[in-house]
C-alpha cells in the first residue's frame, strides 16, 4: 500500500525473498513494469496480485449472475463515473508525477476494470483529459467499442461532483449499481425507469477483507495467481491505461526508463 511509483519495486522485492505479495492498485505504473513483476513471481513460484478489491465484493457476483440468467437481455452498454475531490498541494501524490499521480491510475482503474469484466477489451476508443498543471491528468473521459458490439462511456475526476454510480444497459433492461459503485451496497434491475427487482449487496466490516480473504485462500492451495483477479486481466487494463495515456500525452518518469 506504498505510492504508486514504489508498487514496482516493493512487490519485486517481496518476490525476490518468496513472500506472497497483495499489491495495491494499480499495480505499477505502466504495463513494462507490470509485466517484469507478474513474470517474476510466475517464475519464482511466488503468488502475486492486484488489490483491486472491487472485484472481490458481493455485488460484482449479483452483477455477473443476474447477467447470466438473462435478466437484462443481452449486454449494450456500460456508463460509470468515479470522482473524489483530491487535494491542491502539488506535492501529494494524486498531483505529483513523480508518485504516479492523476485520477486514472487512481480512480479511472475502477470504470475501465468493471467494463474490461463485463465487455472485454476494447476494439477502440478515444480519450480526453484535462491536464492540471503538474502534468497528471485532473479528469478522464473514454468512449469505448468492445468486440461484441457494445459501448462504454467512463470517467475519472479530481475536479467534478460525479454520481459515481455504474448502470449496465441490455436489450430488455438495465443494471443500476448504486453508488458508490466500486464497492455498491445495491444493486436494482430497472426497466423504463421502473425499479422492477432490488438486491441488497452490502456487508459487514471492511471492503478489504473479500480480497485478503481470496489471498488467504490463493496462498493456502499454492496459487500464484487469483482467477478472479487473473494477471491476463490486470496486464488488459493497465495496457489499456497506458494506451488512454498515449492518447492524451500523460507520461511519467518511469515511462522513460
């Protein structure tokens, strides 16, 4: 849970000594870095993974079974937005360039990792960012076409008031994953505006505790990595972050080496 400039380093020397590393996300800062620590730990032998703890959280299961049983039609669309007011002190690490600062890293992560579950990768998209002055991006936008025909439209914000809610769009009906929806409490099947059938998908004690606990479980059966948080799928996203940050001109130190 260091910076995310030092997620790289960290999460290698806890592979180099053989210790099972939960790594915060994201997991590094660029893919180059992210695919030297999941080879090294595939080749230590070593369990590795991205603490994207929305994964991990009752509701993304609801999400994935209500989906399967047809509840929404086939899938359409994904929309969701993330923001948290970030502080005006350059030198905190959400500002900073050097720590790996900027709202997609930190927030954008969330929106594109529920749309990378639902829809898969992107076949192509664009991006726009509102660059703050110490070179990390203040806000995020992303229009998305996905191999089976359905769009996204996401956004991360340092600066803006957002819903932060997620709302998955069929054919028959859509999924409202209430606020905030990186770790919702509720999640409700509307169709034409009409709330047809609600799901409660809160929990007791602390959101991270469904990640340490797959971590637990992982380590336990000798896993070097989660199917529920795959490498395949981490490397997918953060190719995909890298991609949107090329598409806006966002770079870090860390790209240059």
């Amino acid at each position: 849970a260091t910076t995310n400039d030092r997620h790289h380093r960290n999460a290698l020397q806890c592979i180099e000594v053989g210790k099972p590393a939960l790594c915060e996300k994201p997991l590094a800062l660029n893919t180059r870095q992210a695919r030297e620590m999941l080879t090294a730990a595939a080749s230590a032998g070593v369990f590795l993974m991205e603490a994207l703890w929305m994964r991990f959280l009752p509701f993304v299961t609801t999400v994935d079974n209500l989906i399967a049983d047809g509840a929404i039609g086939e899938v359409g669309h994904v929309q969701a937005t993330f923001s948290h007011p970030a502080t005006k002190d350059p030198s905190r690490r959400w500002l900073s360039r050097e720590l790996g600062g900027g709202s997609l890293l930190d927030l954008g992560v969330y929106p594109l990792s529920l749309t990378h579950h639902l829809l898969g990768p992107p076949r192509e998209f664009e991006a726009l960012a509102g660059i703050g002055p110490t070179g990390v991006d203040l806000d995020i936008s992303v229009i998305s076409h996905h191999e089976n025909g359905a769009t996204a439209a996401l956004t991360s914000s340092f600066t803006a008031d957002t819903a932060n809610e997620a709302v998955v769009s069929g054919t028959e009906a859509r999924l409202r994953i209430h606020a905030p929806f990186h770790h919702s409490p509720l999640v409700t099947v509307e169709q034409r505006g009409d709330v047809v059938a609600s799901y409660d998908t809160s929990y007791e004690g602390h959101g991270f505790r469904f990640e340490v606990a797959e971590t637990e479980r992982c380590v336990v059966e000798g896993l070097t990595e989660s199917p529920l948080r795959p490498h395949a799928d981490t490397l997918a996203v953060m190719e995909w972050m890298d991609a949107i940050r090329a598409r806006c001109g966002i770079e870090y130190p860390a790209d240059a080496l």
